[in-house]
C-alpha cells in the first residue's frame, strides 16, 4: 500500500457522525466520494466514506455503518490518508506530491531535484536542491513536460531563476 497524506480531522460536525476534514489536497473529486477508502490516524484505520459535503474551508464527510458522534470523537485530531494505488492513474497522469524527486533538466542540463513543494496562495512552487537552491513556478511557462517512468521534469527559462 503507498499512502498520501490528504488532510488532518480536526472536529466532529452535529451529532450523526460527521467529521471536519482540513485539506489542501488538489483532487478531491476522484476521492471525497462515497465508497473511496480512507486510512485514518497512525494505525490506519480503514474506514469507507458514505456522504461527503464542503462547508466553508472545511470538507465534511460520514463513514459506512457510523451515525453517531461518539464512534467519531476518537478521529478528532488524526491524519486521514488514501492509498494511491486506488486513484487508478494512468501512466501519464500523476499526482504533485509525485515531483518531488524528480531531476529538473533545461535542454540537456540537469538544474537540480525537487526537494518540495510550497503553495503560496497565487500558485505552486518547486523548491529544486542544486548547487544553490531555488524556485520554480508550476506553469506552462517554466514547466514543458513532466515524465513519470523517467522522474524528470523538463522546462525551460528556468535558468533565469538561478541566481
């Protein structure tokens, strides 16, 4: 199983058993959907969501066969995660956090790794590792190809980002 970390449950919601989730994770649709499986806290309790709703900055989901607070209250504050393998990607389509790691190449120049990954509010940022280490947009105009099999992103003007 390969888990992603999708959000954190930081309150229940009325009394039948309705949790508040807080994510930032960029496809919801393919999985805040009834009967996707969730993993929840460290021990990775499996559970299956039967209702999802957004609510203010909160994304709010029930789970099968629990309708009351009190089998929830125990999620309030854990980690929720997904298994990867459940999203049915295709070879072609990935998710961000599956840049990190990958080698940054302008032309035939290897510029770096992508250490991490920051959202800044107007967009992403690639915090590439190299001799110094530095920023790239997530654009068209920096970023031309991402390659999954190989783990290399292809772009170009980057170097004018290196100072």
């Amino acid at each position: 199983m390969n888990l992603i970390y999708v959000g954190k449950i930081v309150n229940t919601h009325g009394i039948k058993g309705e949790v508040r989730l807080l994510s930032n994770f960029e496809e919801k649709n393919l999985i805040f959907k009834p009967d996707f499986k969730v993993y929840i806290g460290n021990n990775h309790e499996e559970q299956t969501i039967n209702t999802y709703r957004h609510h203010k900055t909160f994304d709010m989901l029930t789970f099968k066969g629990i309708e009351d607070i009190n089998f929830v209250l125990k999620y309030k504050g854990e980690k929720v995660y997904i298994n990867k393998e459940d999203l049915n990607l295709k070879s072609d389509e990935y998710l961000l956090e599956d840049l990190i790691g990958m080698k940054v190449i302008c032309g035939k120049e290897e510029l770096g790794v992508v250490a991490d990954i920051y959202d800044n509010k107007a967009g992403k940022l690639l915090y590439v590792s190299f001799a110094k280490n530095y920023y790239i947009p997530y654009n068209n105009y920096y970023i031309k190809e991402v390659d999954v099999p190989k783990k290399e992103i292809h772009g170009e003007n980057i170097k004018d980002l290196i100072i």
